[in-house]
C-alpha cells in the first residue's frame, strides 16, 4: 500500500512569495525604459531592466513547476478526470470572472495614460474590449479583438491548457517517472539534460516577451517535470547535492546572454547568430537556476522550518492574490507618475499601496465568502485567517 507523500509546504511558501514579488515586479516596469508597460513614467532608469532579468529566469518556470507537483497530488486523489473537472472549476471560473471584470482596467489605463484628451467610460470601453473574434492560430489563446487581451492571466490560461492536455496522459507518465528516478539516482548529473530542450525551445521558437521572456511553451516542460519527478526522493536528494555547483553553472550561462541581450538585435525573436545563442543561453541558464533553488529547499534546516501564520495565510492566498494584482498596480502607478518625485519615492508609492489593497481586497473581498472564494478558485471551506 502506498501512502501520498505529504505536501511540500516550502515550495507553497515560494510561490506565494513569487506571487508577492510581481507587485514589486510589475511596478518596477513602470520605470523600465525598453518595456512597454500599460503606464510608463516619464523618468526611467536601466537598472529596472537588469534587475527584472534576475527574476524572469526563474520566477515564472518555479510557479509552473509547482503548479506541475501540486497536479500530482490532486490527480493522486481525484483520479484523472477529477482532476480535470476541479482545475476546469478553480482556473476557468477565475480566468472567466476576471476577464468580464478587472483585466479591462488596465487597457483602459493606458489609453487614458497615453492620450489626456480620451475621456471614454470604462463602461463604453468595456464593450469594446469584449469585441471579439476566433483566432485559433494563438493557441491557447483563441480570442482576440482590438482592445482584448488576457493580460496577466496568460499565466492561467497556459496553466488550464498543461492540466487539461495533462490529464489523459498523467498515469502512463507518471508510471515512466520511476526509471528517470532510477538513472537520477546513479548519475545526478542527467537532471541537466532538461535544459537541452528548453535551450532549444526559446532558441528555435523564439522569446515571448509578454510571457515574461520564456516561450509559451518552455513552461510545458517546467510543468511536466513538476508533475513527473518533483516528489521522487531520489530526484530530490539528487538535487541537493547539485544545488552549488547548478547555481554557480546558472549565473555563468545568464552572465553570457549580456551581449546579446545589449546588442542592437532584439534577442526575443531575431534570426541572428547571437540572438539564437543568447535564447539558447537563456532557457539553460533558467533550469539550472529553478535547479538550485529547489536543491536549497532540500536542506534540512529548509525542510523543518514551520511556514508560520503569516506565510502559511498568504500561501492560500496565492492565486486570488495573482488574479487581482496586475489591476492594482496599474491604477495606482496611474495616480502616482504624475507626482513631481524622484523615482524610488514613485516606485515605493506605488509597492506600498498595492500591497496593502490586495491584502485588504483578499481579506474582506474575497475569503470570507462562498461565492467570492469560487469566484477566486479557492474551496469552499474559508482558508486560514490572517495573523493577529
């Protein structure tokens, strides 16, 4: 008899952190000067582009990769098509609710943010946005229009896609897992052969940059290995013992993309010569730096650690947290680039504020009630309540 392996509550920890972390990640591009954000300063600085290259590398693939482990237990217990029914209902309810209600705002922002004289309701903007028409050459995003987008909800409509193509293959897989744990064990150094493929992948298929940087399709893999060997023992003992030396081969392969992330091609989708090599380098340096972090999380010290109340509560709250952020931080960044300040009094402005609405949004707008919490893609049992 086999028991189910219990939940990996520091990788919940990181992804609520990670989920965190875009408030301080979208409002920093509101400074960017080479990213075309819905509202733009009209002071920027470069140092907004090198830090957000630290975390495209790996913050994105690291919540696919959970999003791929927490499939393995829910399948573990729901079987399949549960499995597939319950992802249907805690992703396409909130990707469906929120793009009929916030993802507009910031379209609408940025029309009134690049011209003074648009003065259109956002009712009648509303409209327009939901003007749409098939395009099934975008799959998974098969809607667009002239003013539609999913806007940072690409991430669950990519994440409903993985599960539901998951699903009808998810036994077979997980049944092979068992021999890439076996080679694992006695040679650790394979768990570097995924970054081939994800080397290849944004080198042939080219960098997305609405995807933050990785092609949509990168992010299959770093699911699918969540799914098949996050939970192995022996992958995860493997990992320890490779998260120094990883770590140090991530940095190398990341500090070898500045050229071509510098130089005048544009490293997302031109042919050139260096472009190719910095995408290649690009999807290798991302593995190995989503290696080395997990491999730190296997230290003992890491693993005993109890998450708190604190962490344990924003845990839960993860996916309404992401579902609400986005809207947030382009309506305060709105109110706050017209201020006469310098840059990091703008840019704290606008963290703050966003922070402190998502927490009080979640709070009292979202946990305490049935219909919020489905609404949300939470269960139907209230999550925990906020520390005192």
């Amino acid at each position: 008899m086999t028991t189910e392996p219990a939940r990996r509550t520091e990788l919940d920890v990181l992804r609520a952190l990670v989920v965190l972390g875009l408030v301080f990640f979208h409002s920093a591009l509101v400074f960017s000067p080479d990213d075309d954000f819905y509202v733009k300063n009209r002071d920027t600085t470069d140092v907004v582009t090198v830090v957000a290259g630290l975390g495209v590398v790996w913050a994105m693939p690291m919540l696919f990769l959970v999003a791929g482990l927490g499939a393995r237990h829910s399948i573990g217990r729901r079987g399949p098509r549960g499995f597939a029914r319950e992802r249907l209902l805690r992703l396409g309810v909130p990707l469906v609710f929120a793009t009929l209600t916030i993802v507009p705002v910031p379209q609408w922002l940025r029309l009134r943010a690049a011209d003074p004289a648009y003065h259109e309701s956002y009712g009648r903007f509303w409209l327009g946005f939901l003007d749409v028409r098939p395009d099934p050459a975008d799959f998974p995003f098969v809607l667009e229009g002239e003013w539609f987008e999913t806007g940072h909800l690409w991430f669950v409509v990519l994440l409903l896609t993985f599960c539901l193509l998951l699903a009808p293959v998810a036994r077979p897989l997980a049944a092979r897992a068992g021999r890439a744990g076996d080679a694992v064990e006695r040679r650790p150094a394979l768990l570097l052969l995924p970054a081939l493929p994800l080397a290849a992948i944004n080198a042939l298929l080219g960098m997305e940059e609405g995807f933050a940087g990785w092609n949509r399709w990168a992010y299959l893999l770093f699911f699918l290995h969540g799914y098949a060997l996050s939970d192995d023992p022996r992958i995860r003992a493997a990992t320890l013992r490779l998260a120094g030396p990883v770590g140090v081969l991530g940095l190398v392969l990341f500090a070898g993309t500045a050229p071509g992330f510098m130089a005048g091609d544009d490293p997302f989708t031109s042919g050139s010569a260096l472009a190719v090599l910095t995408r290649a380098l690009f999807g290798a340096a991302g593995w190995c730096w989503v290696l080395a972090i997990l491999g730190l999380l296997e230290r003992p010290r890491t693993r005993r650690r109890s998450p708190g109340p604190v962490l344990g509560y924003l845990a839960v709250a993860a996916l309404p947290l992401y579902v609400l952020h986005q809207p947030v931080v382009v309506a305060f960044a709105y109110g706050v680039v017209g201020w006469s300040a310098p840059i990091a009094v703008k840019y704290a402005a606008i963290v703050t504020a966003s922070l402190a609405v998502l927490l009080l949004a979640y709070e009292f707008g979202v946990r305490r009630t049935p219909v919020t919490r489905f609404l949300f893609g939470q269960r139907a049992a209230p999550p925990p309540a906020p520390p005192s």
